[in-house]
C-alpha cells in the first residue's frame, strides 16, 4: 500500500495528495507527523520537505506537483495529451508560486506591518495572479473544472489555492479576494462539491 506523508493539516500540499489517493480510489496509509516528531524525520527526506509517497518496490518520491502528476497519470486524472498535461502543470505551478509568495507574508509578526503586507497581497500579488490564471482557465474550457466536466488533479491543487483565502484563515485579505474571477470561483465550487471531495471532508 502506498503511503503518504504530511502534516495533520487538512490544507496544503499534503492535503491535495492525500485528495488525489481518495479520489483516485486508491487504499493508502495516511500518515501524518506531528511537530515533534519532525525534527528527527526531516533529513530523511528528499528535499528536507513533505509530502512524499512512498510506492512498494519504487521509492520514496517528493515534491507535491510530482506527486499529483503521478497519482494522475496512474489514475486518469491528469491529460494524457502532452501539450495539455503541461498546460496542467503550469497551473500548478501557479499554485506554488502563490504559496512562495503568500508563506512569508503569513510569518509577519509585527501587527503593523503584518497588516500593510497582507493589503498589498490581497491588492496586488492576489490580483494579478487571479487574472492570469483567470484567463488561462478560460482559454482551456468553459468548466467547472479545469478540463470541463472531469475533475484532474490540477483542479485539487487549484481548489485549494482558492479556498485558502475564501475559507477566511487569512485575516486581513478578503474572503472574497478572488470573487471577479468567476472561473476560478466556479471551480471551486464545483470541487467542493464533488462527491468524493464531500465524502473527504465528511469522513
Ligand atoms: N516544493 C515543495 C515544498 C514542500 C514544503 O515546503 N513543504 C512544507 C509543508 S507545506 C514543509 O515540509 N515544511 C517543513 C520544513 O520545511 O521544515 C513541494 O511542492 O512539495
């Protein structure tokens, strides 16, 4: 059985992984380190990071992005169209540019400070990045997701994108700060209530 591990964090780059396995209808070992314990873990990963999967008789592999392309691949949730599994992919790496930008804002401590950086993302970097990906959503279907009526392992990582700010976790940046976008939203929507994402949540 192939195991996952992450965080106990139901957000984030574990979380898309451990979304891709359930939908994917794949039996895997959910494990998830506390603080504690991942001191002593961390060298023994690839990158010093999480997540990883570990697959019997293959290795441990690392890297979110590497990770849902493979569980999509194996699983028909990624293209198997080479030009439009790279338009995928740039869609997540869209996501991971986001998460560089958004994490150190997010360990601003100084109140004033940490409320100025949170308007100018909110402002700005949200802006420009919801408007590109916006587009480029539109360019490839007319949804919900990101291929049109299958959901792919890009749509997980995306959904979580979104529903990091429309979950109100970060204060200072609106609930709604990606509201002009009706793609995105729609995509998000559509993810959250996909049945296997609902049966995730309500496990
Ligand atoms: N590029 C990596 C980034 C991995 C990463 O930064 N993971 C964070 C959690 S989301 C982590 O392991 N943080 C703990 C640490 O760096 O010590 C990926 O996409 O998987």
């Amino acid at each position: 059985m192939p195991k996952l591990t992450y965080f106990d964090f139901p957000a984030s780059r574990g979380e898309e992984c451990r979304l891709a396995l359930h939908i994917a209808g794949v039996a895997f070992e959910d494990e998830r380190l506390k603080g504690d314990d991942w001191p002593a873990r961390k060298e023994q990963t690839p990158y010093g990071a999480l997540p990883t999967l570990e697959v019997e008789g293959r290795g441990v592999l690392a890297q979110s992005n590497a990770i849902l392309v493979y569980i999509g691949r194996e699983h028909g949730l990624h293209p198997r169209d080479n030009w439009l599994a790279a338009r995928h992919e740039e869609l997540m790496q869209a996501v991971e540019e986001l998460r560089h930008t958004v994490g150190p804002v997010l360990r601003i401590q100084d109140p004033a400070e940490k409320l100025k950086a949170r308007e100018e993302l909110a402002g700005g970097f949200l802006k420009r990045w919801g408007r590109s990906v916006e587009r480029r959503l539109q360019e490839l279907s007319a949804g919900p997701f990101v291929a049109g009526d299958a959901i792919h392992v890009a749509d997980l990582k995306l959904y979580l994108a979104a529903r990091w700010f429309s979950s109100g976790v970060v204060d200072h940046v609106p609930r709604d700060v990606f509201a002009e976008f009706p793609r995105l939203v729609g995509l998000e929507q559509a993810v959250a209530a996909h049945p296997k994402v609902v049966a995730w949540r309500n496990r």
